[in-house]
C-alpha cells in the first residue's frame, strides 16, 4: 500500500491519462471544440494536460480560480456561473491582466450593466435541468438577448447551456436523450435569435453524462464536460463509466475496531468525502461511498473527520480490517472530494511520482 499520512487524495495518472484521450477523441469526433470544466480538479497541471490534448479554452466556476488560471498562463477561460453586477469589476481586473474572462448572465438587468465593459458574455438558457437560465420559449428570452446582442461595448459570444439533469439518469441510453433534447433546444433557439438579425457565434452545451452519451452534436460549437478527467461512485452506477476509469480515490486508515462490532472506523470523514449520498434515484440504499475492493463493505455514515464502515454483520470483518490498515474509498462526487484536500498525491501502481496543488480557495 501507498506510504503517505491518511486521509489522502490519490491521483491515478494513467487513468486520468486515459480519460483525457478518450473525451477529446470523442470531442473530435462529434465535430465541437472541447472547453473542460476545472472545477472538477482546480489544478493547473491537469489544465495543460487537457489544453496539451487539444482543449480550446477551460471552464471555471469561481472568480477565484479564474484568477489563479489566469496567473497560470491560461487566456481563454469561461466562468460558467450567472454573473451579478457586483461581480463585474472583479471581472474587468482578471481581464484586463491579459486573459480573456467569458461570462455567463440570464439576467436583463445584468446584461444592462456591462454596457461599456468590453466582457465577452454568453447568455445562459434553461434545456431542462430548471436551475438557472432563461426559458428559450419565452419573451424575457429575446429581451435579453437583444440587449447582448446590440453588443454595446460588449462581445456576445453566444448561448450555453448545462444538461446537469444527465446526472439524473439510469443509463447511457438516457443521458443521450438528455444530451439530445439539449441540442435540439440550443440549435432551435439560435437560428431563432439569429433569424432575428443576433450575432450567435457559438453554441456551448456540456455534463460529463450527456457528452459520454451525446450521438450528434450538429450545430453545437463546443462542450463543457468536467466530472470526466476522474469520473467516480456516481458515474459507474449510471453507466457513465466503469469502475476502472475512476481516476481518484481516497486513501484512509483504519482507526478504530471494537471487537464483535458490525462497524469500524476509519480517518476519512465528510470532510473527506463529502456528504453527497450518491445516485439515490437509482433507488440504492444512501451511501458515502464504496471501498474499493471490498464489496462487503459499505461507507455507512460520516461525521466531520471520521467514517464509519459497516459490514452487515460482525462475522464478515471479525478478525480483519485492525486499526492501521490502509483501504482507498471511491467517492461518490469527485469534484466535492477533491474540494476538501490542497493536494493531490500523484500514483503509478504503488508508487507516489508527483504532488500537485489544488486551488480551491474564495
């Protein structure tokens, strides 16, 4: 087993390796340019690597790590979040350090008050997953698109969307669905809007699970998929992925073990994992978690720093599982996973070959 201090994220290169090939491959293939989300990793050395495998720009979720990328060399980033007025001058600083800083608004108000802030904004439309952007089908839609599109002092990039309820899914036969009611819907409403005299310079659609399963993209511009470079629990349950493209896991150590319990304990809490129950839609009993390897075992409960790993009865780990033995966790979430540790701990088989820095602050 790995030799370092527990909890540890470990990093599985040639998986990860293997991942990034594959979705840019892909990408290729269905004609769109790739624009990875990197809040799933918020790490600078995995975004060379997916630029090095032909990304045309990366995806953000927070003015802070637009800032670090930015530091770091990348000139071409999106922060796929709706924008707020309070937010633009903070915008207009990292842009105006040489990186081009794309902002995302379903907001008329909002797209108001950028006039003669020379941004590039997309504006963000609802294809189904009802969280945020605007209704295509409805009159706000075309008001605001209007004011973007009059472009004054601004550049309108285009429309994005993100099909977030492909996570939702039981299948890839589903996720494709999604992924292509998502196209549909994008591609409808810019011929709609450019019809209408509005410069659409681009369609930017994306999760991991639709672009897994997308079949066509004719007329989409780019994608945004995140959770693929790791993958994990969540994503080989919906069939996004098998078990053996999970590229992270959680190294623990086992802390506690009372003789005759059902349970013990290990040093990989919720602040570890998270506490993101995983596809409970898929009708599975909530769970932190799987021990990879262990399909006896189920990461029960966590608390801040401890977890608890229960067997279902005492027999099955009796006599195993003693207090400083070392087991990897598969997360449910790897993006919430790796939010919690400043580091990864890079692996080839046994061996640490690398460390490299999260950048997960506020």
């Amino acid at each position: 087993m790995i030799d370092v201090e527990t909890p540890a994220l470990l990093l599985h290169r040639d998986v990860v390796e293997r991942n990034l090939t594959h979705m840019a491959g892909r990408a290729r293939r269905l004609g769109v340019a790739l624009r990875p989300h990197i809040k799933t990793h918020k790490c600078l050395e995995l975004g060379r690597r997916q630029v090095a495998h032909g990304a045309k720009g990366l995806t953000v979720s927070t003015l802070f790590e637009a800032e670090a990328f930015a530091r770091g060399g990348f000139t071409d980033l999106t922060w796929a979040f709706p924008l707020d007025p309070t937010h633009i001058p903070h915008v207009r600083r990292i842009a105006q350090n040489g990186a081009t800083l794309r902002v995302v608004l379903d907001d008329l108000d909002t797209a108001k008050a950028l006039a003669g802030t020379g941004v590039h904004a997309w504006l963000k439309v609802d294809c189904g997953y009802h969280r945020a952007g605007v209704d295509p089908s409805s009159r706000y839609a075309l008001e605001v698109a209007r004011e973007l599109g009059a472009e004054r002092g601004i550049t309108f990039d285009g429309i994005l969307s993100h099909s977030g309820h492909a996570y939702r899914t039981r299948n890839t036969k589903e996720a494709a669905q999604v992924a292509e009611q998502e196209r549909q819907v994008m591609v409808w409403f810019a011929e709609l809007l450019r019809k209408g005299g509005l410069p659409v310079r681009g369609i930017s659609v994306g999760s991991t699970p639709a672009m897994v399963a997308a079949e066509n993209l004719t007329g989409v511009t780019e994608a945004r998929p995140g959770n693929y470079i790791f993958y994990d629990r969540t994503m080989v349950l919906i069939g996004c992925c098998a078990p053996e493209d999970v590229g992270v896991t959680v190294l623990t150590t086992v802390v506690s073990h009372q003789p005759g319990a059902a349970h013990f304990v290990v040093d990989a809490g919720a602040l570890s994992l998270s506490k993101d129950l995983g596809p409970t839609h898929l009708g599975l009993e909530p769970a932190f978690g799987e021990v990879k390897g262990h399909p006896e075992l189920t990461v029960a409960s966590v608390s801040q720093e401890h977890g608890i790993i229960r067997a279902a009865a005492p027999e099955a780990i009796e006599g195993k599982f003693k207090v400083g033995e070392r087991l990897e966790i598969v997360p449910n979430h790897s993006c919430l996973t790796m939010a919690h540790f400043d580091e990864y701990t890079v692996v080839e088989g046994n061996s640490v070959v690398d460390r490299w820095r999260i950048e997960r602050g506020r």
